[in-house]
C-alpha cells in the first residue's frame, strides 16, 4: 500500500509533514516529491503516469491547480489540499482545488488539511487492508478516549 504526495512547492512542506508523519504512523508507504502543474508540469505528468501508488495527495497553494492536474491524469482517488498562502488565506487555494468540473473529481480538504488527508487515504486503503482497518479503529477509540480525559481534568481544574 503507498501513497504518493506532491507538493506545489517545497514551501509546502511546513503543513504536508503531518501528512507524511501520520501515513507513517499507520504504515503506510509514501512517496514524496515536489512538482508544480504550472512551473514543472511535465515532472507532474511524467510523476503521475509512472507511479505505483493506490492513492495521491496533492496540496498547492494560491492558483492550486495541481490536484486537478493530476485528477485530469489518472483514474485513482486523488485527495487535494489547499495551503493557506497569502493574500487570501487559502480561500483562493481552497476555491481552485474544490470547484472541479464534473468529471474529474478532486476529494478536497480543509484548507492545510493535511493530517485528515491521510487519514482520507488511509480510509480508501483499510476497505481492502483488515489490519489497517483495526488501526483505524484503535485511533478513533484512543481520540475518543483523549476527548472524556480532558473532560475529567477541566472538571477536577487539572487541566
Ligand atoms: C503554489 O504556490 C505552491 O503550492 C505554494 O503553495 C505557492 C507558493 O509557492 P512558492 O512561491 O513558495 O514556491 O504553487
């Protein structure tokens, strides 16, 4: 099982390490590259066609075309992330990865959305992975779990 992440721009790393660290933390293989739809757009193309993994993340900021781009270039589940960026906040990114033409779906994000990212792709491997399913659950048990404890501690003021 792998998933493939590209970023727009090395810029992008800052928010896409959660990504990265929470596929791992489920062991999830990833491959990870920079490539741009419009500074590179041939790395993207060639990126995509060649690779092996079930699943990509895209996470572009400003004019984020790129999770599109690579939605137009295979029939896997592409996952986008839209980074904040200035001067609209990500609104601008969130806008260019969201409005898909019909067609070509993009599973979109919230913007910097990158740990549920790949908790998305870790949900689209676990329907043919039954361990990865069960981590699945223990992580939801173990929030849970996070959420009722601090309930105790704001209530004993220990929090
Ligand atoms: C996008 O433009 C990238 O994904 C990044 O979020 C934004 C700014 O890129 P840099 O100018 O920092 O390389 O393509």
């Amino acid at each position: 099982m792998k998933v493939a992440i590209i970023m727009g721009s090395a810029s992008d790393w800052g928010v896409m390490k959660a990504a990265v660290d929470t596929l791992k933390s489920f062991g999830v293989e990833v491959d990870l590259i920079v490539a741009s739809a419009h500074r590179t757009p041939q790395r993207v193309h060639d990126f995509v066609k060649n690779s092996d993994a079930q699943i990509f993340i895209a996470a572009a900021g400003m004019a984020a075309h790129l999770a599109g781009v690579v939605a137009s270039l295979t029939v896997k589940p592409v996952i986008g992330v839209p980074i904040n960026s200035e001067p609209f906040k990500g609104l601008d990114s969130l806008l260019s990865t969201v409005q898909m033409p019909g067609g070509v779906p993009v599973a979109t994000m919230a913007v910097n959305g990158a740990k549920n990212a790949a908790l998305f792709a870790v949900e689209v491997l676990a329907l043919q992975d039954g361990e990865l399913s069960k981590k699945l659950i223990s992580y939801r048990e173990k929030m849970a779990a996070e959420v009722e404890l601090n309930d105790k501690r704001l209530k004993e003021g220990s929090l």
